[in-house]
C-alpha cells in the first residue's frame, strides 16, 4: 500500500480507479512471482 499512495495522491478525482488497478497489477505481479517460485522448487 505504501507504494499505491503516491499514485493515488497524484490521481485525485480517479483515485479509487487507480488504487483498483494498482491492485491488480500487485496481485498480477504477485502471481507470477509465486509462478516462477513453483517452477523453480520443482527443478530441483
């Protein structure tokens, strides 16, 4: 959330749409990191 504030204080009126797709962004992110976890773990 620390890194959405700056964003969304920029934003101002669309700060809710932002703060949305700021979301999905992070968890999409968060998916591929855990995707290439799995890939990796499983290499070994």
């Amino acid at each position: 959330m620390i890194v959405c504030t700056p964003v969304s204080k920029i934003g101002g009126d669309k700060m809710e749409v932002g703060t949305a797709i700021e979301i999905m962004l992070a968890f999409g992110i968060y998916t591929l990191a855990l995707l290439t976890y799995v890939k990796n773990d499983r290499k070994k």
